[in-house]
C-alpha cells in the first residue's frame, strides 16, 4: 500500500519576492501566512513556474527511498536496471 504524501506548494512573496514552500495553498489557511524574509502577512501567491516545472511529475514515491525521489533513480523501483539478484536487494 502506498503513502501519498500531501503536495508541497512553491510560494512567492508579492512585496519582496522571497521564495518558500507551504502545505497547503495560502488561500486555504485561515490566518494568513508570514512571509520568512519581510514578515508580513496574507502576501504569498502561488509560483505558477516552479509549480510547473517537470520534477513535480517525475515525484515518486515507491519503498526504495524512504523519503520523495525522481523517478527511476539508483534504489527506485521503477528503474529499468534495478538488480533482480538477492544480494543487492538486501541492501534496498
């Protein structure tokens, strides 16, 4: 069975630019959330680029890393190249 993790969403402040990533959309909070860098409240928007980008669909998040990784890397288990063998499968 697989853990899915809730989506970490890119912000950007709109008075001084800082980015920084939040849970959960700065819409959905109740008190507004503070940016790191000025300190002020309800200024983040969502970063439409860094939302964009392609790693967010290359995220996988399989038992051969404990924690969110690209697609098909060394330990994956959807790489193409993962050893079939017992002796290295024991070290995953």
């Amino acid at each position: 069975m697989q853990v899915y993790l809730p989506v970490r969403r890119h912000c950007r402040c709109r008075i001084c630019g800082a980015r920084q990533t939040k849970p959960r959309h700065p819409d959905e909070y109740v008190i507004g959330p503070l940016c790191t860098r000025c300190g002020r409240r309800n200024t983040l928007r969502i970063d439409k680029w860094a939302d964009s980008k392609p790693w967010r669909r290359d995220t996988c998040r399989c038992d051969g890393y404990h924690f969110p990784h690209r697609r098909g890397s060394l330990w994956c288990y959807h790489n193409p190249a993962y050893p079939v063998d017992e002796d290295r499968r024991l070290f995953a």
